[in-house]
C-alpha cells in the first residue's frame, strides 16, 4: 500500500492525518513528563520520610537492640529505593521526554519541508493548466472569427451588388483569421502537450514521492513511539533487580530481629553488679520477759514499760522491706544557728523527739559507724544535674566497668595517634637532617615535645583508669566468693535500692563496710541505717558553718541533695557527695525539686 498510488488525490487528509500523528505524539511526551515528576515526587517524599525518623545521632546514641538496627536496615534500604525511583526519572527524563521532545521538532520540521513541496507541484501544475486553457479559448475565439469573416466573403460574394473591393476586402479579412486561427491551434496543442507531460509528472512522480515521504515519515513516528514505550518500559525494568535487593535486605532485616540478644543488652546495660538483700536476721524482743510456765513454754508477753509491743515489731519489720520501701528515720535535733548579718534571718527550727536509746554509748557507736559509711547520691540524682565522677563511682559496679572499659579504649585509640603522629615527626626529623634544603629539623622539636606530654598524660589517663577498673573487677571476685557463703552477716548489701529505683550506695566502698553492731545490743530503730532517696538538688548561695548539732557545713555555691524539703521550720535536710546528712537554713540555698516528687517547690 501506497500513498502516492492509492491516495493521489488526498492530500488534505494527509496533511490533516500528519498533524494528528505529530500531536499525539506531543501528547505521550507530556504523559511521560508527567509520570517522570510524579517519580521525582514520590523519591522525594520517601527521602524525607526517611530522613524524619532516621535522624542525626551522636555515637552514644547509636542503636544496640536488633530491633533498632533492623529498623534503621530498613530505613536505609528505603533510602535506597528512593534512590532508584530518581534514577527511573532521570532515565525517563533523557532516554524518552528528551528523545521525544528532540523527535517532535525534527518532523515537524520534516512535515512542513514534505507539505511545501506538494504545495509547489500543485502550483506547477494549476499554473500549466491556466497557459493551457488560455491557449485553449484564445484557439476557440480566433475559430469563430473565422467563420464569421468565411460567412461575410461568401455573403459578399454571391452578392451582385457587392463591389469587387468589398469582396477582396473580406477575402483578405478571411485569409488573416484564418491565419491567427491556425497560429492559435498550434499554441493550444503545443500547451496542452505541455500540460498532460506536466500532470502525468505530477501523479506519476511527483505527487506520489512527496506522499512516500510523508508515509515514510509517518512511519517513523510510529516506530519511535513503539520504542519510546519500550524505553518507558526498560527503565523501569533495569531497577527491579536493585529495587528486589532493596525488599530483600527488608526482609533480611526483619529475619535479624533477635529477641534474647535484645533482652541480654538489657541485662548488660542495667546490671548493678550489686548482691541480692540478704535474709533478716531474728531479733529476740523476748529476753527480758519473765516467764511463768516451764522452760520450753514461751508465755505471751504483755505490753508493760519498757518491753516492745509484738504489734510495734511487725510494723517495724515491715518498714525495713528496703528493696520496695525506705525505714522511716527521725532527723537529730539541730537548734537554730546564730543570725547572719549578710543573710536572711534565719527560722528558728524546734527540737525534734528523737526515738529512746537504751544508753549514749549506742548513740556515739552509730554516729561512728556512719562516719565510717560514706554515701554518694542516688544514679537518678546524678541524672537531674547533679556533677558526676571521673571515677564513675556513681554508677553501679557493673556499670562502672562497662564505662572504665570504654574509655580505656578511647584513650588507647589517641594514644596510638599520638605515637604514629610521633613516629611520623621523627621520620621527618631524620629527613631534615639529612636533606637541610627540605626543612630545619629543630622547627619539629616543640611538636615532638608536645606530643611526648600528651602520650604521657594519656598514659597516666590510662594507668589511673586501669587501677580503678581493677579495683571493680577485684570487688566483683571478691564479692561473687562471698556469695555461696553461709549468713556471716545477715544485713542486707550496700547495693541496695531505693524507693525510687536508683542505687544509693557507692560501689567503690562495697567492700569497706563496718561491723554491724550486735542486734541484741542495739535497739531496732538505729540498725542498717539506709540513706534516704533524693527528691532534689540545691545550690548554696551563702556559707554555713553549722555549727550546731544536726545542722550541715556548707561552702558558697556547693551542689547539695535534698533529701527532706522544709516542713514550715525554715530547714531544708540536706546530703553531700561524701554521704554527710544534716540541716541547712532554707533561705541559704536555691532549692530545685523534681516535677514529679510531692509538693515540688524552688525556694530563691
């Protein structure tokens, strides 16, 4: 099929039919632009979301637990997929909107040149049919004048009355149409041979080469379309494999989900190292009973002075369950220090009733043995502010170990820096003085000195850290040999908890605990003295010297724990660093409490 053969005569339509097939094809070019920022859209929107739940972290922050770093695979492997999405529309936008865009201009270039060319040979040929049919009626008139001048001489000549000049005339006048009829015949021939060569030219070869290019060209833009679909296609298809990986890492990811290791970083993270409460021992009330019956009855004692009520015994045993509760403690006495004349007066705070102690003796024993009994502040105290340790010893021991073993390991990292950037200087010194063109070798000197000063000040680093972390690590030996062992002392271990979860005894002096008094000796409410928990922080904005009993020394600016806030007295009970409890002036310091502890309060 042809259309210079079958569709001669329709050169409209095909000009009509050329701008649809170069419209359509505009058409698929702004559906492939569009779907190409759609893609752009969609990476976008998957980068940011990506971004929004995998934000920038510190390296204390990095996730420990499979299931973080699973998450965190899967939103890196969303990352990814992103990635491939831009990449199916940065191909789509090259390999087909632009190929497309490219096409379209050539053949509508290419169109217009096909159209221009018809257009001329249908000008040709109308042009050639007008000098024909001009040929053609000048021929038809010159005829008929003919005639006209032959019936006028033969009018005149059969008339006997026409003059002989009238009839030579009009033979004349006869003779010279016939003529111009004649040179008007071979004109119009000569013009219409010319006009049928021109017109079968015209459909015979012209026409016909200039619609074969125009099918051709047709054609073409069918074929490009059918490849442009291809190309859509094949973009998408050469990220399906990347794409496959990409949700097989996602799945690889959820397979990597471990719940026991989780659960063991749980374990390593939160484990005190501290030894479970031991048992409480039996404290005979009983002795001073005289009993009425035989040796081996126990009479029911009667409530009389100076024996302990059974009652009054439960409820203190109760309140010595110190791994969910705290004994209640009365604080000392403290009468009011003498007024400050660069303070605020300060309130007078009433004597308090102390609890009978059967003599002083108990009194100055277990002001001893808290003397011996350093406390350091609570681990959730630490975290309102409080200044921590360079020892760690704050933390639990297992905790301290885990942070001494860390930074070793930091240390020894920029040690090994310092030594290679050392080794480095040397080996540079060495050149100098080989090569003194290239350098003073004593301009290195002050740099080498520097670097010796850091490599020993990380060596002492080291050193100290390593004897604090061995002293951990003899404590915990030390301490898991103990363990298996019968009830040597039946007090419960320093590691003990406070009401509010945090551990309030110092692991450095675990081992250092003095010896508990005799309970049949001591009476029930001065034994296993347990600090109380922090409820807060306080800055001292005067010095105190306190130098009355139950009041607390205190410098300007000192961070103090309060572990008991004013009870309308003017005195805030207090705790150092070193464990040393007592009373401060409420006016003195600038009191914080948590929000979450009763009746939170700053006093200024």
């Amino acid at each position: 099929m042809s259309w210079g053969i079958d569709l001669w005569d329709q050169f409209d339509n095909l000009d009509k039919h050329t701008q649809w097939g170069i419209d359509f094809l505009d058409r698929y070019a702004k559906f492939v632009k569009e779907r190409l920022e759609i893609e752009q859209a969609y990476a976008k929107q998957l980068r940011n979301l990506v971004k929004k739940y995998c934000p920038k972290r510190s390296k204390d922050d990095e996730p420990r637990f499979t299931s973080c770093i699973s998450f965190y695979s899967i939103l890196n492997e969303l990352n990814d997929y992103a990635g491939q999405r831009e990449v199916v529309a940065e191909e789509m936008g090259h390999k087909v909107y632009g190929e497309l865009m490219k096409y379209s201009q050539d053949l509508k270039c290419e169109r217009k040149h096909h159209l221009q060319e018809g257009r001329k040979a249908q000008q040709y040929l109308d042009h050639c049919w007008k000098q024909m049919d001009s040929s053609k009626k000048k021929f038809e008139r010159e005829c008929k004048e003919a005639e006209k001048c032959q019936l006028l001489y033969e009018r005149l000549d059969n008339d006997i009355n026409a003059t002989k000049s009238e009839v030579e005339k009009a033979k004349a006048q006869l003779y010279l149409r016939t003529h111009m009829a004649d040179e008007s015949k071979n004109e119009y021939a000569a013009q219409l041979q010319t006009f049928n060569r021109e017109q079968w030219k015209h459909f015979n070869s012209a026409i016909p080469q200039i619609f074969k290019n125009l099918q051709d060209m047709d054609q073409q833009r069918t074929v490009k379309l059918g490849e442009t679909y291809r190309s859509f296609a094949e973009v998408e298809r050469r990220v399906v494999p990347i794409i496959s990986k990409c949700l097989e890492g996602m799945v690889s990811a959820g397979k990597a989900v471990d719940e026991r290791k989780d659960s063991t970083i749980v374990v390593e993270s939160f484990k005190s190292g501290f030894e479970p409460p031991g048992d409480f021992p039996f404290e005979d009330f009983s002795q001073n009973i005289q009993r009425t019956g035989s040796d081996g009855t126990i009479g029911t004692p009667k409530n009389e002075g100076g024996k302990p009520d059974p009652k009054h015994s439960i409820s203190k045993a109760k309140n010595k369950l110190w791994l969910f509760g705290k004994k209640p403690k009365l604080p000392p006495p403290s009468p009011p220090p003498p007024p400050r004349p660069s303070c605020p007066s300060l309130p007078s705070r009433p004597s308090l009733q102390t609890p009978q102690v059967p003599t002083e003796r108990l009194v100055q024993r277990l002001t001893d043995m808290r003397s011996l009994r350093p406390k350091v502040p609570t681990l959730r105290a630490l975290r309102r502010g409080a200044p921590t340790l360079e020892d760690f010893s704050h933390l639990p021991p297992e905790q301290r170990r885990k942070k001494l073993q860390q930074r070793i390991e930091e240390l020894n990292k920029e040690l090994q820096k310092e030594v290679d950037q050392r080794d480095a200087l040397n080996k540079m010194k060495d050149v100098y003085e080989k090569n003194p063109q290239m350098g003073d070798p004593s301009s290195l000197q002050p740099k080498i000195s520097e670097t010796m000063c850091t490599m020993e000040r990380l060596r002492s680093e080291i050193h100290k850290n390593e004897s604090w972390l061995s002293e951990v690590e003899g404590k915990q030996s030390s301490r898991s040999d103990r363990r298996p062992s019968a009830d040597v002392n039946h007090h419960a271990p320093h590691g003990r908890e406070s009401p509010e979860g945090s551990y309030t005894d110092d692991p450095s002096q675990e081992h250092r605990s003095p010896p508990q008094p005799d309970p049949h000796e001591f009476d029930d409410e001065f034994d296993d003295d347990d600090p109380l928990p922090a409820i807060g922080h306080c800055k001292a904005l005067y010095a105190f010297d306190g130098a009355n009993e139950g009041t607390l020394v205190m410098k300007e600016d000192e961070v103090l724990y309060v572990i008991e806030e004013d009870k309308g007295d003017g005195w805030t009970r207090a705790r150092k660093q070193s464990g040393e409890e007592g009373y401060v002036p409420s006016s003195y310091v600038d009191i914080t409490l948590e929000k979450n502890s009763k009746g939170a309060v700053t006093y200024i």
